[in-house]
C-alpha cells in the first residue's frame, strides 16, 4: 500500500524529504551532546543548532534571534495567543475569524470563559473576509488579531498585509497562523505587518514534533513554557535537536524549491481540478480561485457524501481528506465551509485535494482516472437529490436543535 500510495493529503502532513532524515539522523547518535553545554562536545551541538536557525529564519525574510522553537504549531498558537494577553492585561478584546484551525478558535474560546471578548469575523462564499467588518471590530481595547495566513481546508489566502495595517492603528498585536504558507507562498517578515507567526516543521517535509514561531525584534513576549534559559529566556526545556536541525534543512530546501514548486503545483492542480470539473457534472471548487495556495483544491461533489469518496479512493490507494467532519459519525459539516454559507448539498460532498513538490503528473491522472465513476456510483446510491436533499437539511438542523 505505501509503495504505490498517491498521497494527495499534503495539507495534513508531509513525507520528510530524505536530506531532511540524512542530516537528522547523526544528531540521534554520534552528537547527542546538550547544546546549552560549556565543553565541546555539547558546543559542536550548539553550533548546528545555530546554524539550524538561520535557515530557518531564511525561509522567513527574519533574523535568527527572532526564531523562538516548539513542539508543533498548536504550541506556537497558543504560545502567541497568550503571550500577546500577558503583555497587555489591560486590554480585553481579541479578534480572530470563524475558519481558523481549533489550536486559534478553541482557545480563544476558553478565554471567552475568563472574562475576554473575542470577535469572530465571518467569511464569504469564497472563504474571503469583510476588511471592513475588521476595521469595525477593531477598538482601543482590542489586544490582540490572530488570522492565519492561508486556510487549511480550501487553500484561501488572506489579505495579510493589509489586514496587518490596519490592526497597527488600533496598537493591537498581530499574530498569524501560516502553518499552511510557510514553505508553499514567498514571505519577508523583514518589511511584513505581522509580530509573531507561527509554523509547523511536518508541514514543509520535516518531522512531527517541531515547530517555531517568529516574535518580531521589540515585541513583548511572555514565554508560555517557564523554566530554563533556552531561547534566550522565551521557551524553556533542553532543545529538540534532531528535530530542529531536521527543520532547518527542510526550510533550505523548501527555499531552493519555492519558485519551481509554486509553478508546478499550481499547474497540476489545475489540471486536476479542471478535468474533473469536465468530466463530472454537478461539481464546484470551494474557496477563492483567484487568492489561494498553489497546492491546493477542494471540491463539492453535490448529493454525496465525502466520507464515501474518501473510502472508495482508498481502495485505489488514494489519500485525499474531506471537508465534512463526518468522519466522527456527526452531520455537521466542516466549520469552514460552513462558515462559507455554502449549499448543504455541497458541504457534504467536498474533498480537499493538496499536492506537494513530489506529486506526479501520473498520479494526477490516476485521480482524474477513477473520479467520474466513483462519483457516478455513489450518486446512484444517493437518495438524496435536487429537491430531497432540502429534506436532509431540515433533518440536520432538527437534530442540530436537540443537541443545543
């Protein structure tokens, strides 16, 4: 199955490119020293970490003392939430919008429940936000927006930048999720809005387990993890070294990469989402088609369910993931999408297809190959169509008004 997998589920994890393990695999075994060490063979470690951290802050447009290591982006999320609040306890308002990844939203809610106010900006049918509903929002209260950069379901990225000049005026904190944009879209954080940015390494073919966050020079920062001295005082706890050294060559090679990436995914994509929507009636891409990244579709396919294109691609050796959160046996569909006010027939159908730097011209094809008569099957089972998927719906918010 892994030998002729077609892995087309970039967006949920990468496979770590092999320089990545290469460079990785000596600091498991021959340099397991502690970089914070004063004798040598702790300081060769240090070096490595050092150096490490510059090719991270490469991939960014940052300067390597702005780089602050974590375990993951959910870390970094909540690292940057709670340091931006620590900051200003004061201020009491947060704003952040409906489609962010749980490790934003859910925080954000639990703070609801100690006393902050959060703003939730909505989102349009392509998944864009209302730039002046965020000027709206905005007060001298507001302490902190968190916006991430590029949405991990449809691809859709925000106006980052623009958002980021805005918030400056209001003197709030300007955090950005862009797990999904490091290593996918170019970024200088050198002449960039945003104070601190999270990112995740096994997004960008690195390892699970590491992550960083740029905290931009002159930013209060309160460190989330207390402890030791690592990172000059902002992360306690003794380096993740294999890790971080794993991430730094993957940042170099997503550098290398990046423009010859860019033109290649984005051409596959749209190979594969204009055949479909060639060859397979009663489809529609979900997201902006115009502002998104280059490695990524999702596509309703009206009158189905996703979780049973999802089982049926996988007999084929497809891996692709769905927008429906069906998966846990519940009706309700993907918070993103929605948010995005799309047809309830749509929302149950959708796939999100992400490619990757390795993605083939054949395995596209393999995917365009089988597509039509999966979906042509399982509409010939669906009783639920045209007019009767309104009945559906009314069942779904029936249900929906029990739990609540």
């Amino acid at each position: 199955m892994q030998n002729n997998c077609i892995y087309l589920d970039n967006n949920a994890t990468t496979k770590v490119d092999s320089e990545v393990i290469e460079v990785m695999l000596p600091y498991l075994t021959d340099y397991y020293g502690n970089p914070s060490s004063m004798h040598t063979f702790g300081g060769q470690v240090g070096k490595a970490v050092r150096t490490a951290r510059e090719q991270l802050a490469a991939i960014l447009g940052a300067d390597e003392s702005e780089i602050v290591y974590t375990s993951c982006g959910t870390e970094g999320d909540n690292a940057a939430i709670r340091a931006a609040l620590l900051a200003q306890p004061e201020k009491r308002h947060i704003v952040t919008t409906q489609v962010e990844h749980p490790a934003v939203l859910n925080v954000c809610k639990q703070l609801e429940t100690q006393g902050y106010s959060v703003t939730y900006l909505s989102v349009n049918h392509q998944g864009q936000l209302d730039l002046d509903e965020l000027e709206a929002s905005l007060t001298g209260n507001t302490a902190l927006v968190t916006i991430m950069y590029a949405n991990n379901e449809t691809g859709t990225v925000f106006p980052i930048e623009q958002i980021g000049l805005r918030v400056k005026e209001y003197g709030a904190i300007f955090h950005v999720d862009a797990v999904q944009a490091v290593g996918k879209i170019p970024l200088n954080m050198k002449t960039s809005t945003v104070d601190m940015l999270t990112l995740s390494g096994h997004k960008l073919h690195g390892p699970k387990g590491i992550g960083a966050l740029y905290i931009r020079r002159g930013v209060r920062f309160r460190p989330f993890m207390i402890g030791g001295h690592q990172e000059r005082g902002r992360r306690a706890g003794t380096e993740n070294v294999p890790a971080i050294i794993a991430l730094g060559k993957a940042a170099q090679l997503e550098l290398l990469h990046l423009e010859e990436a860019i033109a290649r995914e984005k051409k596959l994509r749209d190979r594969l989402e204009q055949t479909l929507l060639a060859k397979i009636p009663d489809c529609v891409v979900n997201g902006d088609v115009t502002q998104r990244l280059p490695n990524t579709t999702n596509i309703g396919f009206k009158y189905i369910e996703g979780e049973a294109i999802l089982l049926l691609l996988n007999k084929y050796g497809i891996c692709a993931s769905s927008g429906s959160a069906c998966t846990s046996g519940s009706l309700e569909p993907s918070h993103v999408l929605r948010a995005m006010g799309l047809p309830y027939t749509t929302l149950h159908g959708s796939i999100r297809f992400s490619l990757c730097r390795y993605t083939t011209v054949a395995e596209i094809d393999r995917v365009i190959e089988v597509m039509p008569a999966i979906v042509e099957r399982l509409r010939a089972l669906s009783p639920f169509k045209n007019d009767d998927a309104g009945w559906l719906q009314g069942q779904e918010q029936a249900l929906l008004g029990v739990r609540s």
